[in-house]
C-alpha cells in the first residue's frame, strides 16, 4: 500500500511539473471564425474637414477615382459654388505624414495626416498647404485652403477627401454618417463646435 502511494504521488507530482513547465498552446482562429472578423481596432471620431456650422455638400460619384473617397463643395446662399480658398481643417488628430505637390497621380497639392492604428486622411487640389511633413496637429486645426490643383486635370475647386486604413481607401464615416459609394447629401460640420 505504501509503496502505491508513492507511486501515485510521484506521478502527480511529474504532471503537475509538466503542466507549469509547459507553455499553454492557444489555438489559433480558424477561417470565418468569431476572431478572425472582429473589428479592426476603433476609427477615429472623423468630423468634417471644415468650419464649425458650414454646410457642405459631400459627394462620392460614380467612376470617382479612388472609389469610397468624397470631392466637398460649398455653396452660397445663391447656390452658386464659393469654394475657392475656404479653410481645410484637420477631421481628427494626429501626425503630418506628407505635404507635397503631386505631379503624378492628379492630387496636386497633398497633405496626409496619420491617426495612428493604421488610419490616415488625405486632402487634395489645396491651394495652399499650412503645415508640413512632421508637424502634430489637433482635429480642428486648420492645414490649408480650398483649390484647385492638379497637374494633370482641369476642374472647380473642391476638395478631396479619402479616409485610409492600413494603406486602401475605405468607405468614410463623416460625423456618424457613412459615405457609401455614389451618396450625394449634404452635412453641417462640426468640427470644432
């Protein structure tokens, strides 16, 4: 009898050895599981690239190239487009991680700010740029003017406006609303309120 009491106590004391020695395995997700289609990590609070009470008309139109992103206009009480030179403001904080002239792709003047977790916005054809590459800015702040510019084509002032995730233009969500392709609506700002 002793001797089997040894014996059982041995053993449970070799398992309980081996059982903290041994990492835990942790199955990985399996295709269409429950932890594979979580939600990518949280999109920032994004709000309208403009003044605090401006309405806009935003505008992701079919053949618009990239597809999901918005071109912006402003109307005056006539219903005639005043863009031209109106304040661009930062839709949520973060880095400067470009301002340039694109001579290539059609932007013109370009300004992109990362917002960390793999999120960035980019706004196009300014007229000017206020701030350069490297420069911190607050949502609200503003980054640069209303244009026109583009290397390559001839159009109005507006600005475009892509939000980006992990390097692909996404489908935007302005304020709560989300811009599906080919919306047309209009949208008061509430960037700084």
């Amino acid at each position: 009898m002793r001797r089997r009491f040894h014996r059982l106590f041995a053993a449970v004391c070799v398992a309980a050895a081996v059982a903290v020695a041994t990492p835990v395995a942790v199955a990985a997700p399996q295709a269409g599981t429950e932890s594979e289609t979580a939600a990518p990590l949280a999109r920032p609070g994004f709000r309208m690239p403009f003044i605090c009470g401006q309405v806009w008309r935003g505008n992701n139109w079919r053949g618009h190239g990239p597809a999901h992103s918005i071109d912006w206009n402003h109307y005056n009480a006539q219903g005639t487009p005043d863009d031209l030179g109106r304040r661009v403001l930062a839709s949520a904080g973060g880095t400067v991680v470009a301002s340039y002239y694109s001579t290539g792709d059609g932007y013109g003047n370009t300004i992109v700010i990362a917002h960390g977790d793999g999120w960035r916005t980019r706004y196009a054809h300014l007229k000017e740029r206020n701030v350069g590459r490297g420069a911190q800015v607050k949502r609200g702040q503003v980054i640069g003017k209303v244009g026109a510019t583009s290397a390559i084509y001839d159009f109005t002032p507006h600005l475009h406006y892509e939000q980006i995730h992990n390097g692909s233009v996404v489908v935007a969500v302005v304020q709560g609303v989300t811009w599906y392709d080919y919306l047309d609506r209009r949208l008061k700002s509430t960037n700084g309120c």
